[in-house]
C-alpha cells in the first residue's frame, strides 16, 4: 500500500488482488475519511464515498497505521506501508 501526502491530505492507495479496481482511502487534514473506488479497465468511476472515522484504521491493519503514523510524525511525503505478514517489510524509521 501507498501513501501520500497530498495538499495536507493523506492519499491510501492500493489495487485489488485481482487488479480490477484501484481504491483510495483518503484522510483529509480536517480528519474526514473517504473512500475512491475507480475500475482499471472501464472508463467509468464510483461517486466518493464518506467513511465513519476509524475505517481506514481498521481497514488497513495496526501494522500498516502503526507505519503511516512513523511516516506522519516524519513529514515523509510519500511511503510504502505494507504490513510484515505480505512479505514485504517496510523500512524502518
């Protein structure tokens, strides 16, 4: 999973397994939360959807906000944050 920090908004952004649908959960500066879903292979997108705060949390695991909240507190615009359990371990800040 990719985040971003864009315009004090933080972008999360990942594709399906099945590499369908490119879904974005977006934390706005302000603390909403959104959830962009668009299709790789149709030109068509879903209208945004309004999260209840939490969702992205919990969505993405402990392991993964626990390295969002490291790259946060650093100011990183940008970082990888997969968890350990997917193979891939993260950098460690």
């Amino acid at each position: 999973m990719q985040v971003k920090k864009i315009d004090g908004d933080y972008e999360f952004t990942c594709s399906t397994d099945d590499g369908a649908f490119l879904v974005k959960l977006i934390l706005t500066a302000d603390g909403e939360e959104h959830l962009n879903t668009q299709p790789t292979n149709a030109p068509m997108t879903f209208p945004p959807r309004i999260l209840k705060p939490g969702t992205i949390r919990k969505a993405i695991g402990e392991e993964r906000w626990e390295n969002f909240e490291r790259m946060k507190d650093k100011d990183f615009p940008v970082m990888f944050i997969d968890s350990h359990d997917k193979g891939f371990v993260p950098h460690n800040f």
